[in-house]
C-alpha cells in the first residue's frame, strides 16, 4: 500500500523563518504540493460552516488538538503525489501519530532562522494574518523553542533531517 501513497516533505521552523515562501518556490519548481498547514486553518476560520471548536484554537493562536487538525489534513495527505506540508507537526507526539495513521516522512526540512529576523518577518508581513503581532510572536516562537528540540533530534536521529541555516541578511 506504501507504494502507492505520495511521498510527504516536513518543513520545520519558528514562526517568520520564511517556511511558506520557500515551500511556494520548492513547489512552483518542482510540481509539488503544497500545503501551509496554517493557510488551511486560515481557510477553514473564514468557512461559513467552520467547527467552532477549531476556530476558537486559531483565532487565540493555539495548537490544534491532533484529533481535531487529523481530519483536516487527511485529504490533502492521502491525494498522492509529493506534498510539502508546511508547518507541521509541531510536537514529537502528532509526528509519531502522523506516522502511524499516515505515513513517516520522506526528508524533514528546518528552516533554522534568527529569532530578531524571524520577528522581523512576522511583523511585516503584508498578508494580513490575524495575530501578527509581537506579543502572538513571542508566545508563538516561545512554544515552538519548547516543541522543536526533540522533532530536530527525532528526525536526525531517523537520518532524515536537512537544516538549512539562515542568517540575519536572508
């Protein structure tokens, strides 16, 4: 059954680390989906029948709950192809289930960027995202610093994480 799934990219980073303009340039290139997970819970707030449990966790900048963004993702995951999932996951627990009811990644990507710049970024952006503002950077970029050290270290462990290291000027 593997065989006929697609193969799947996770691209790790700290909000603003330039991970959606990328992953848009890595698909455009190559013919590869792309999926920002966060674009998608974007998408799904604005939907006029949204679960209102969902768009309570987006609009105060919280993680889903893995059986709430499962659901959501499985369409897009089980389409085939090579899919460039932006974003996610974003705990060691939602990888390893991601694992199990999907399937392991082909190569993890870590956009391993400053945080000034990546603050920078973030404050502006011109995209209009609700919640672009220092204080949601700070909570945002603090729980990813949390999250994201056992991911790098799974992964590397696996042999499957490239780090693509940014200065300050990218």
């Amino acid at each position: 059954m593997d065989s006929v799934k697609g193969k799947v990219v996770f691209v790790l980073g700290a909000p603003g680390a330039g991970k959606g303009t990328l992953t848009k340039k890595l698909a455009r290139k190559y013919g590869f989906r792309h999926l920002s997970i966060g674009d998608l819970l974007r998408q799904i707030v604005v939907s006029p029948n949204a679960d209102d449990t969902v768009v309570e966790y987006v609009r105060r900048g919280e993680l889903l709950t893995t059986e709430m963004l499962f659901p959501i993702l499985k369409p897009h995951v089980d389409s085939g192809g090579v899919t460039i999932m932006d974003g996610f996951p974003r705990h060691l627990d939602q990888a390893k289930e991601f694992e199990q009811q999907f399937q392991h990644p082909t190569v993890v990507l870590f956009f391993d960027c400053p945080k000034e710049s990546a603050e920078a970024r973030v404050l502006q952006r011109k995209q209009g995202r609700e919640g672009d503002n220092a204080e949601t950077f700070r909570k945002r970029y603090a729980e990813f610093q949390e999250l994201n050290p056992s991911l790098l270290a799974y992964y590397e462990q696996a042999g499957k994480l490239i780090t693509v290291i940014q200065d300050a000027a990218t």
